[in-house]
C-alpha cells in the first residue's frame, strides 16, 4: 500500500515558477513510477509527468517537455515537479500518482490515469495573466 500527500501548489502570476513535492509513504521500489496528473475544470485527467523512482526512464506529453521536468529523491521517497514558463492554462489541480508497474506497452501506457493503482488528494495551482 502507497500514500502520497501533494504540497507546493499556490498561485503565481504568468511566466512564473513553480514546484509541487508528492511524499510518499509506504513500499516505494526503484522501479516503482510515480507520476504528477492535473485536472481542470470541466476538462479530463490528463498526464504532465512520469519517472520511475530510480529514473531509469521519464516520459512527459510533447507539449509541456521543454517547461516541466519531474525528479525524485529516492531516499526520501519523493517526487517533484518543477513547472516554469507557467501559462493560465497550466491552471489546475495536481495530482501525484504511483504504481509499481505499467500496463503494456509502458511508453504507450505512462501518461494515462488507469495505470496508476495509488493517489494523493491533489494540491491547486493558479496562473493569473
């Protein structure tokens, strides 16, 4: 079993940065994928960021590579998500994700919220123009 409680979030004016943490409790492997989703208001659930714990491999949708990058602290059981160039809609609630596996095939799989068994409570980021 994984908990995960999600921190960091806030509001930050366009162009600003932001880092969100996810500390997890539980049993938490190298190969465990700890992932950061967000959702918006009348919109789905959408994948921003995955690494494997160890980070073996990391994986983000093409549009948001070159602004956000996920890292973890493996001896503290945590992940991050470092988002700058922060845009209005970029506005949403976080998420942190884990799962000791991914369904196959992983790169395909990564980025969807059904492969992850485990997830926190969210934090809010607001992006004012």
């Amino acid at each position: 079993q994984v908990q995960l409680v999600e921190s960091g979030g806030g509001s930050v004016q366009s162009g600003g940065s932001l880092t969100l943490s996810c500390e997890a409790s539980g049993n938490i492997y190298d190969h465990t994928w700890m992932a950061w989703f967000r959702e918006a208001p009348g919109k789905e659930r959408e994948g921003v960021a995955t690494t494997q714990v160890a980070r073996y491999v990391t994986y983000y949708p093409d549009a948001l590579k070159d602004r956000f990058t996920i890292y973890t602290n493996k001896g503290k059981k945590m992940a991050f998500l470092q988002m700058n160039g922060l845009k209005p809609e970029d506005a949403a609630m976080y998420y942190c994700a884990a799962a000791h596996g991914l369904p196959s095939p992983a790169k395909s799989r990564a980025l969807e919220p059904g492969s992850y068994n485990y997830w926190g409570q969210g934090t809010q980021v607001t992006v004012s123009s």
